[in-house]
C-alpha cells in the first residue's frame, strides 16, 4: 500500500513538471512575440 502511493506520488511530479515547462515555452513563445510585433520588422519571425 505505502509503496503504490509513493508511485502515485512519483507519477503526479512527473506529470506536473512537463506541464509547467509547456506554460513556461508558452510564456518565452508570447513574450517574443510581443517583442517582435512592437518591434515591426521582426513579425514574419515570430510566427
């Protein structure tokens, strides 16, 4: 029993952590963005 939560456990941190890198790409991805878009030249880039 204590061992199949700890991998219960293990798989909810594993789970987790790809999804906080997605959000973080998400947040590089927009934040370049709107750098290229107010930048004017850049916006053929950034898509």
């Amino acid at each position: 029993m204590e061992q199949c939560r700890a991998d219960l456990i293990r798989l909810g941190k594993l789970n987790k952590k790809p999804e906080k890198r997605k959000v973080n790409t998400v947040l590089k991805e927009t934040a370049l963005f709107s750098l290229y878009a107010s930048d004017g030249s850049g916006i053929s880039r950034s898509f």
